[in-house]
C-alpha cells in the first residue's frame, strides 16, 4: 500500500476466530479499518466478530471458510466484499501445527498440514493477487514462521510447509511490486495461543523468543504500514537465529542441544497437547 493510512481500509483475515489472527482484527479495528474474520469455525468467528465489533467503534464481520478449498475461499471474499466493500488487505494467518516425530505422524494430518499452510496461502494469494493487480494497488500479508529459517526436530512438516511460504512470498513480493501491490511475510516465534500450548522453552530464552499474539498483531500493522518485506517477531529472536546460522550445524546443534534448545517441540507434554491436535484433527468443529 502506498498509504500508510488504515481508516477505512477493508483487512480479511483468515483463521481469525481465535489467537494470533483475532488479535490483528483487533490491531486493525483499532486503527480504523473494517475486519472481516474468517475461519473454519463459523460460529466462532461470529461470536469473535461480534464481540470484536461490539467493544470497538469499527465494523467487523465473521464468516466461514475453509481455505484449503478455493470455492470455499473465493464466496468468502465475494460475501465479505458484497458486505463491506472492496479488499485493500487479505492476511494468510489460517495454519496448524502438530508436534512429534514425521515417522509417527499419519499421511493425512501431513496432507491437511500441507493443504492449509500451502495451499491455504497459494488459494488466498490467487484470490487477492488476480483483483489487487487489477486495482493497481492492495496488500497480501502471509504468516510463515520462524520455523522458515530454522528446522527443528520435532516438526518436519510444518517447517517444510512454512519454508514454502518464505520463498513463495518473497518471490509474490517481487512479481507484485511492480504492480503497486504489497507483500509481507510476518515470522512469528513462540506466541502465547492453543497451537503452541505445551511447547517447551527454556527459561533463559524467554525474553528472547516468546511474546503475546498482541505482540504480533502490532507487528503486521507496522509492517502493513511501512510496505515491510519481512517481519520477525520478536526481533531479537531473528537475531539469534541468523547469529546461530553463522555456525557450521554440528557445532550450531551441540550449541542448542548444550543450551537445551532443541527440544522445544519434541520435549512437548503429550497431555497438554491433546485438546489442541483433537481440534486440529477435524474431530472438533
Ligand atoms: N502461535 C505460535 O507460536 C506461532 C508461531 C509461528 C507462526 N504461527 C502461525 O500463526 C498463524 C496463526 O496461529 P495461531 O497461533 O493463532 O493458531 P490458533 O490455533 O490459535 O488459530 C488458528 C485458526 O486457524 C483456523 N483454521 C484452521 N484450519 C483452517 C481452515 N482450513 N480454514 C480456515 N481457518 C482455519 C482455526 O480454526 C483457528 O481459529 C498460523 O499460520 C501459525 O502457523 C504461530
């Protein structure tokens, strides 16, 4: 965007019922734009729009989608536009994440891995790119992770599926520019919400690395604001990240392994686990 304006500006934001992604409606609402929230979970979207709209003075919409299924996520956009108007901002924040070892994990929760943080981002993407190039001006927002720029025990899939959204929105980034469209990629680390329930990080780390989905929300709207390419969160942790990467790997994981760093998802207790991959499994919505 070119403006760095957000008063009534029309932000869709994708997995947006609960955590990181409600908390940036919220960001956005309070800075003047109309948030329309989608989410699998319909009736929690509703619930979180309303109570949203009803504790802030901006408009705010909840709808249904699914975005692994692009007819799903193209009457999201058509009902959220025939509601409130064209789109400036899609964010791409729809994304799950099991923990334990690829070997024990099943082929279908790697396929609905892949399906909502890959093509859960390309179907968004699509959608948004096709009419913001058309206009001459919009922005895309995509949540990757840190887990783009690490690769942890633990999480095979799921790094490999935010590895994608790194490269894929940094290339969209490059191919939409030029178009006087936006693009941002937002690396979260260890935030406070159900997906990361029961992960573990050492004490020492967690001024680091662990913040608020607030803290994120903040993050995007800065980001929305200056065109950033890139946003990592904390920054400090990207610090330490892209400072350990100057290490060759044997000595980068004896490092982590002596600092106990390297078990933050395999060291994640099973119980505390259980209600979040339950919910992610289909079984509760
Ligand atoms: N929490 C963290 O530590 C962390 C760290 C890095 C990146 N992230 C990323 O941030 C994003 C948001 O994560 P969060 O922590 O807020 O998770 P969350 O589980 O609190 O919220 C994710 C939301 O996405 C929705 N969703 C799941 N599948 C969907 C689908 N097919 N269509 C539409 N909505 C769907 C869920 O119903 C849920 O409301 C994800 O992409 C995640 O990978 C989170």
């Amino acid at each position: 965007m070119t403006t760095s304006s957000l008063q009534g500006r029309v932000v869709l934001i994708t997995g947006a019922a609960r955590g990181i992604g409600l908390a940036t409606a919220e960001a956005f609402a309070a800075a003047g734009a109309t948030v329309t929230i989608g989410d699998i979970d319909g009736d929690l979207s509703k619930s979180s729009a309303a109570a949203l709209a009803a504790r802030s003075s901006a408009k705010v919409i909840g709808l249904r989608v699914d975005v692994t299924d692009r007819e799903s996520f193209a009457a999201f956009f058509a009902e959220a536009e025939a509601l409130v108007g064209a789109a400036d901002i899609l964010i791409n924040n729809a994304g799950i994440m099991p923990t334990g070892y690829f070997v024990d994990e099943s082929p279908e929760l790697t396929d609905r891995q892949i399906d909502i943080n890959v093509r859960g981002v390309t179907n968004g993407s699509h959608l948004a790119a096709t009419r913001f190039v058309n206009r001459g001006k919009g922005h895309i927002v995509n949540i990757a992770s840190v887990a783009a720029i690490t690769a942890e025990p633990g999480l095979a899939t799921y790094t490999g599926t935010k590895h994608f959204v790194l490269g894929f929105t940094d290339a969209l980034r490059r191919e939409l520019h030029p178009h006087g469209v936006g693009v941002t990629v937002v690396l979260p680390g260890f935030i406070n919400t159900e997906l990361s329930e029961g992960t573990v990080v050492p004490r020492w780390a967690h001024a680091l690395a662990c913040r608020e989905p607030e803290d994120v929300a903040a993050g995007i709207v800065a980001a929305v604001r200056a065109d950033s390419s890139r946003a990592t969160i904390p920054a400090s942790l990207g610090i330490l990240i892209k400072t350990m990467s100057l290490l060759p790997a044997r000595a980068r994981h004896a490092v982590q392994h002596a600092l106990h760093f390297d078990t933050t998802m395999t060291g994640a207790d099973p119980e505390q686990r259980a209600a979040y991959h339950r919910r992610i499994s289909g079984t509760d919505h």
